[in-house]
C-alpha cells in the first residue's frame, strides 16, 4: 500500500481512510478505534480549550500506538492556543477547517507535522498548496457540518487537476462504492464523518445514532444559508427556528451561537428536536451501527472488488 498510494505513506497508515475530525462526535475511543483499523482517526477541537484536548490526545495516546490527527476549526475561540499545543504534541496531522488557514500552516510544517486544510473550492486548493500544504481534504457540500457550496462529485476532479499534492474527498461516502467513485475523480484518499458516527465505538448519544440510521438523504437539509456559514443538519425544529431567525435577518453569530450550542445538545443530550444533528447526505445509506473495523474492512473489501472488475486502480 505504500509504495503507490501517496495519501497512506504520508500518513502512515494501512489504508488512505480518514475519520472526519467532527466537533463534539470524535474522542479518544473513536479516534484510536479508526487508527487501530488502519485508518486515520481524528480528534475535533471545535470550540475546546488548548488545555481540554490536551487531555483528549493523551488518552487517545494510551489507547492507541497508530499515527492520529487532530481537526482544528478556523473559527475556535483558542485557534492560537490550540496551535501552540499542536506543535509541542506533534501529532501526526492536522487537518484546518471553517476558514483560511494559510496563517497557521507555517508554524504546524516547522514542527514537522503533516498539514491537510479542508478546502471548498479550487482557489482555495491552490492557495493551500502555495503555501506549503501536504494534502488538501476536497469536501462537497453533500458532507454535514458546515459546508461549501460545489458537490463532491464536480470539486474532486476540478481540484485535482489544479494542483500537484494528494487529494482527499470528503462529502457523500460511505462505502467502497463512494470510496471507488472518489478515486475515478483523481482523489488519493477519502475521508468520512456521517458513516464513523454511526460505528459502536462513537460516543454520540444513542439518539443521534439511531436518528441518522433511520433518516432517509432528503432530511439533510442545509439551515442557515444567508448567515454565509450554511450548516447541513438533520431537518427539526431547531432547523425550523433558524429558517424564522433568517427570514427576519438575524446575524451569522446569533445563529451560529443556537447552532454551535445545538450540536452538544444533539450529541451530548440526545436532543433530536432542539439540537443541531449534523449529518451528511450519505445518511440514507447508513443502516446500521457496526464497529468501526468492520466498517474499514467491508470499505476496503469492496473498493478492491471494484477496481478488480474494472481491472484498474491500487492501494498498494
Ligand atoms: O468545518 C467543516 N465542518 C464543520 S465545522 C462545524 S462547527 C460549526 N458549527 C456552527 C457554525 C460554524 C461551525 C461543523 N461542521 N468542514 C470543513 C469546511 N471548511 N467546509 C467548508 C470549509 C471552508 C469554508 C470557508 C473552508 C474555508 C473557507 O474559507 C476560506 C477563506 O479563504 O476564507
């Protein structure tokens, strides 16, 4: 594997399978589960202080030998500390999402640390790469969270074929079919967040899981798209209640603020109602909570099979 794949040398693991650093939804367990599988797990630092994840990569630390990373969000409160905390851990990667990270990415190279922001568009691809980005994670707007505005399947190959590091896709997998379809694009790697939430080692409420297994593509909605941050999310009351707040012209920080708050309600609290139940498109796909391993292992199996049949492609 890596002799060819340049996703799975660089990040020294078994296969070029990233687990989507996802606010609140990644922890040690889940993130030492998808390293141990052959993956690459991600911890999410979201709006926690430096000092919150350094406990969370120590755990993850005692529960896994295997290369992880950690996902940091352009709009944290504690961006510089958590960076300054990065580069005295050296984890493996960092992957840089929610805004322009060009600012962060020379301090977490000098400590040696592979850097891959999650990118939207083809500027913003070649803006990561001039300014020395190992990969570039392309995410289509069929992903949860906070999104961009180009599919997957139109971002991937455009991207691609600008700029000369790896690519990643990310946004609407979550098999091998997905995982095979990303590679005809020109990506190198996948990484995947809404199939990962729905694993046995994810800590999220039984709520949210069992709400995603039974949601169907079009309940992932997009809420907030006038505010500028659109967020994908499960369709509920709390996706009602922005829909008002935006109709009458509510501020990006007040919705970002219910938003924000709502994603530890949906996660922690198992509120489906009133939380932020951020999902992926690819929910209708996901129909049962396996364990992680499992899930790598089908992926893999599947995408093998695939480019059998089509006697091309490799991971090794
Ligand atoms: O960041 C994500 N997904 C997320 S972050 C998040 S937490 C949150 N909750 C409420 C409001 C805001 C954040 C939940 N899901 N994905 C990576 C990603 N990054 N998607 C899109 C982008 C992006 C968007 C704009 C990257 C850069 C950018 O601007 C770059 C520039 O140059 O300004």
């Amino acid at each position: 594997m890596h002799s060819e794949n340049r996703v799975s040398r660089i990040l020294n693991t078994d296969y070029p399978i990233i687990q989507g650093g996802m606010a609140w939804a990644s922890d040690p367990i889940l993130t030492a589960a998808v390293s141990n599988a052959g993956g690459l797990g991600m911890l999410a630092s979201g709006s926690m202080n430096a000092e919150d994840l350094s406990l969370e990569i120590e755990k993850t630390r005692t529960l896994t030998e295997r290369a992880f990373g950690v996902n940091v969000m352009m709009l944290s409160p504690h961006l510089h500390e958590i960076i300054d905390l990065l580069v005295q851990e050296r984890v493996h990667l960092v992957t840089l999402g929610a805004g322009n990270s060009g600012k962060v990415i020379g301090k977490l190279k000098s400590a040696g640390i592979v850097v891959a922001p999650v990118i939207a568009s083809v500027a913003m691809a070649r803006r990561a790469e001039s300014v020395g980005a190992d990969m570039v994670i392309a995410e289509g707007m069929e992903a949860g969270g906070h999104i961009g505005r180009v599919t997957t399947m139109a971002l991937v190959p455009q991207v691609a074929d600008a700029i000369q590091i790896p690519v990643v896709a990310a946004g609407g997998i979550a098999d091998g079919r997905g995982m095979a379809a990303a590679f005809c694009l020109g990506a190198e790697g996948v990484q995947m967040g809404t199939r990962f939430v729905c694993s046995v080692e994810c800590q999220v409420h039984e709520n949210y899981k069992e709400r995603l297994v039974k949601a169907s593509e079009l309940d992932a909605i997009i809420a907030g798209v006038g505010s500028g941050h659109p967020i994908r999310c499960l369709r509920n009351s709390l996706t009602r209640k922005i829909d008002v707040m935006e109709k009458r012209g509510a501020e990006f920080e007040e919705i970002e603020r219910i938003a924000v708050g709502g994603l530890r309600r949906a996660v922690k609290e198992g509120d489906m109602d009133n939380g932020s139940v951020m999902a992926g498109q690819i929910c209708g796909l996901v129909k049962e909570i396996v364990p992680v391993d499992k899930i790598i292992r089908s992926m893999i199996e599947e995408f093998t099979h695939i480019f059998r049949d089509h006697s091309g492609g490799s991971l090794s």
